[in-house]
C-alpha cells in the first residue's frame, strides 16, 4: 500500500513538474524581453567642462561630447557619413550651389519649454559672426562670408558668395536658444553661466553639475524617440588611468577612452563590452618648413622611408591605428588608394640622405652637411601618455639612419599657442581629430592658412596645391572633386610637408549591461554616443502582439 502511495505521489510531481515546464515553455514561446524605460548609466571620463555651448565647445572633448546629447544643429551627420535633417526637415539648395533655404521643424521645444524657432537659428550664426566671438577662427571665418536671413517663422536662407561644397557639414552645429542668451553681450559669452547649466533641444538635459560630476535626465519631450536611459553621468578624472582604476572599483560603467596599455585586461573583463572605431582624423609630425633642414624633399623624404609606422602603431598603440600616407582618409569618397607611398625601407633613407650631401664627417653616428647637423627637436603635450611614448620611439627609429632627434614635452597650452601658432618650433607630434565627413583639406594645406590665425603649421606653400584646394571646395561635380584630390594626395605624398602617420583607432568600454551599444565611423568621440538614444538597461516581458503594438517609432534617416 505504502508502495502505491510513493507512486502515485511521484506520478503526481511529475505531473505538475510537467505542467509547470510546458507553461514556462508556453510563456517563452508567447512573450518575448522587450526594452523599458530606466536605468543610470554612469561613465568616467578625463578633465571638466569649460563650455558647454555647441559653439565654444571646440576646442575640449568633454564638452563636445555633452553638447551632442543636449543640443542639436540644423543636420546631422550619421554613421555614413552623411548629411541627414536634424532640427530642420528638408532643405533646398539652388542650381549654382550659393544659396541654401532650411525648412524647419515645427514641433521642437527646448528643454524649459519653449518653442525652437528661425530666431534661435538666425542668433547662433549672428554670435559666430559678430567680431566679439571667442570661438574657433575657422568658424568664424567660414560663417562671416555667408548671409543669413529670416524667411519666416521655420524658414531660414543662408546666402554664400561662392559654391563651398562642403558648407552643410558646418549646419550641423548646434543651434542656442535667443530667449535665454539674447541679451548677453557676445564678448561675455564664453563667461556666461549658461555654459555651465545649458538649455539644449537634444535627447538629455541637465538636472545637476557640480565639481565631480555632470548629470543629464531624459528629456520626456524630445521631439524624437525619448531615450531608454532615465540619467545618464559624466564623473570628472585627472587622466585616463583614473578612469581606469574607478572602473576597477566599481564607480563607473562606462570608460569613455580605453589607452592602449589597458586594451588586454578590458578585453579579459566579461563585465565590459569593448567598442572600436576609426577616429576621423591622423597623427602626424608638423614639421615646420622654414628651418633649413626640412627645406630639402630628399630629407623629408628620408624621413618618411627611415619610419617603420606599422611598428609605432603595433608597439606604442596596440595595433590600435591604421597607417595611411595623406591627409584624406581611406574612409571618404575623396580617398585614392592606388598612389602607394612609403614603407619602412632604412636603406633607401640612408641612400636619399647621402644624394642630398648628408654624411658623417666626424664618426658621431649624427649626419653632417657643411656646418648644419641632422638633428631636431621633436615636441608633444606632456598629458597624452600614447604621444609622449610615440616620440621616444620615433626618436630611437630615426637614429638608425644618422638623424638626432630630442624629445620634448610641455603643456597643451604653450604647444598649441607659443610653438604651432607662432610656429616657433622645429617638429611637433600632434594631429587633427574631428575632420569633417566632407575630405575638404583647405583649413590644413592651403598657403593662406600659414598664418598665425591660420591652421598651416608646417608653412607649407605650393601654388599647384593652392588652386586644386581651391576648386576642391568649390566645384560641384563629385567626379571632378575626385580628380582635383587625386592629384592633391600625389603631390602630398611626393613632397612630405609633413610626416602622416595614422589613423587613430577609437577604443571606449561600456557595461555588458548597457544593451543595444552600436558604433560606427566616428567623426568625433561623441559619436559613441549616436545612438544612445536606443540604448537600454531596464527589459520587460510582453506578448509578441503586444511588443509588436507598443514598439516605440524609430526615425530613418
């Protein structure tokens, strides 16, 4: 009887174990996880805030990355590197390619409540215009040349004296609000409080600054899709390694830059997803070209052929670049990469360098011509780790050949502005970052640039180069654009004004339970963050029917 009674009371659990395991499969098969709305997501990241003010934000990529999560420009500029509607839904542009009318959203608010308008548009661009503006020259200089009229209330025109191909890759600055900063006079602008509490249109605004940290919340009336996330953090650290270490004691998510020397144990960590990209830009060594030694080509040559680039980038970078030969990048349409251009080959530096009358007249292993010798400074800004130890190789590999090099480093603030501005200096590791999508090369190579306001650092004048900059940016007809920049980047390669070393890799970690993290071309390090709008820490269960109903809408480009 007892025996009976064990069976029946196994056949029992069998059955409700059953019935529980088919209902779980049932609940499986009917539901699915879908994204909800919450979470914090907390990220560690180098340095403070100065501007936070899309058009003083230039020159510090903290506030680069905060303006692009709280304000938005008339375009975007998306993971193709395209020119898509932002805050304006269309626009036209007339047959000479001079004027450019923007038809705006109606349904924008910034984020106290108050409608987005032409006038928002009409004084952003009047306070990039106005000769009290502090920002960048560039900006200024392009948007002095354009007028901007008011059409009507969500119609604006810009009017250029000439096509400029390139000119709606600037329309994706954003744009400031007239209602709050139409009174201040622009020469305070840079001091002004909004600059550190703004008011944007963007996805996020922000709830709270202090000296550690900066917090954003979702702003519950954007005019898109409203963010996942409920709050997003920026916590300040003096240098990447701090980020690191916060990240190990459990402080932070996300790392926003991860240095090469961290790469492995980030990859070892199961809790990070590592995230990489091509930065649009390159470093390269300035070289300036009115000292004596770099006015002879064979040299610059030479010292081109006497750089193994591909070990700088697997020793000092981890692998972490891409070795390129111009200043137009291989991910743009403008790219020619048929050209060729220098591979590690010491022999033929050393044959170059002895053609040109360098030789070692007094056995010190250091080349000699007449009363000059082979040797120069090599300068970068003592607070990048990776540049500081770029130099140190770049001086032991030039060496080799006979070439004395002595590095140097100091801060950014005399790098930028007592040695590359004023062009006191004999060679600097620097680079750009943030190029646009369009390949336009003027502000870099083009001979009216070599002034102090001016971005020719090296002094670099070709009156062949000048005329093909000039038309690059000024012909409409992209297969003519191609040809203009074919020859641009034969002419580069051939006469090393200065010496072009990689593309950067963008390496940023975030948590594996940040969901749904996309990358692609990165324009800026702020692209990280262009779909963050998608992104998800918090997941609910629904029926198939119901997720389908309920999905949020998303924008298509």
């Amino acid at each position: 009887m007892g025996r009976i009674r064990i069976q029946v009371v196994i056949a029992v659990i069998a059955i409700v174990v059953f019935i529980g395991a088919m209902g779980y499969v049932a609940f499986n098969v009917t539901t699915l996880q879908v994204a909800d709305y919450g979470g914090v997501y907390v990220e560690g990241v180098v340095g403070n805030p100065q501007a936070i003010n899309p058009i003083l934000s230039q020159a510090n990529a903290l506030d680069q990355d905060l303006v692009s999560l709280i304000f938005n420009g008339l375009t975007r500029i998306n993971e193709h590197g395209e020119v898509v509607p932002d805050l304006a839904e269309r626009w036209d542009v007339s047959p000479d390619g001079t004027t450019y009318t923007f038809y705006l959203r109606q349904d924008v608010l910034w984020h106290d409540g108050a409608p987005f308008t032409a006038s928002d548009v009409i004084f952003t661009i009047n306070a990039i215009q106005n000769p009290d503006y502090q920002g960048m020259s560039y900006l200024s200089s392009l948007w002095r040349s354009v007028t901007v009229e008011q059409v009507d209330a969500y119609t604006v025109r810009f009017r250029l004296r000439e096509p400029y191909v390139p000119f709606l890759d600037y329309t994706s600055i954003g744009i400031l609000p007239v209602h709050l900063l139409g009174n201040v006079p622009i020469a305070s602008l840079a001091a002004a409080k909004f600059n550190a509490e703004p008011v944007g249109t963007g996805p996020f605004r922000v709830a709270e600054v202090n000296a550690r940290k900066i917090a954003l919340v979702a702003n519950q009336n954007y005019y898109k899709t409203r963010p996942y996330l409920d709050r997003v953090e920026f916590i300040f650290y003096p240098n990447d390694e701090a980020v690191f270490e916060a990240r190990k004691r459990g402080e932070i998510a996300g790392i926003s830059r991860v240095l090469p020397d961290n790469l492995d144990a980030v990859r070892k960590d199961k809790s990070l997803d590592l995230y990489s990209a091509p930065l649009s830009g390159y470093t390269t060594v300035f070289l300036n070209l009115d000292k004596a030694i770099f006015q002879d080509v064979q040299v610059r040559q030479a010292l081109m052929w006497a750089l193994d680039r591909q070990q700088l980038v697997d020793d000092v970078l981890g692998g972490q670049g891409v070795v390129i030969n111009s200043p137009i990048l291989p991910n743009t349409w403008a790219y020619a990469d048929d050209l060729g251009g220098y591979t590690y080959d010491p022999a033929k530096a050393k044959a170059l360098l002895e053609q040109a009358g360098w030789v070692d007249e007094n056995g010190d292993r250091i080349l000699e011509k007449g009363d000059m010798t082979l040797e120069f400074t090599l300068t970068t800004n003592e607070d990048d780790p990776v540049r500081v130890a770029l130099i140190h190789a770049i001086a032991d590999q030039l060496a080799k050949v006979g070439i004395r090099v002595t590095p140097q480093t100091t801060s950014w603030e005399t790098l930028v502005g007592e040695m590359l501005r004023k062009r006191r200096y004999d060679a600097v590791l620097g680079g750009w970052q943030n190029l646009p999508a369009d390949p336009d090369p003027y502000a870099y190579w083009h001979s009216s640039q070599a002034t102090e306001d001016g971005l020719n650092f090296p002094n670099y004048i070709n009156p062949e180069v000048d005329t093909l900059l000039e038309q690059g940016r000024s012909t409409l007809d992209l297969q003519q654009r191609i040809t203009l920049y074919r020859r641009f980047q034969e002419i580069f390669i051939d006469e090393v004004p200065s010496l072009i070393l990689y593309q950067p890799i963008y390496n940023y970690a975030v948590d594996a339970k940040v969901n749904d993290v996309q990358v692609g071309t990165m324009f800026s390090s702020a692209d990280r963050f262009r779909t963050i709008t998608d992104w998800y820490m918090v997941t609910q269960r629904m029926l198939h029917s119901e997720a389908t109903q309920s999905s949020p809408t998303t924008t298509v480009d």
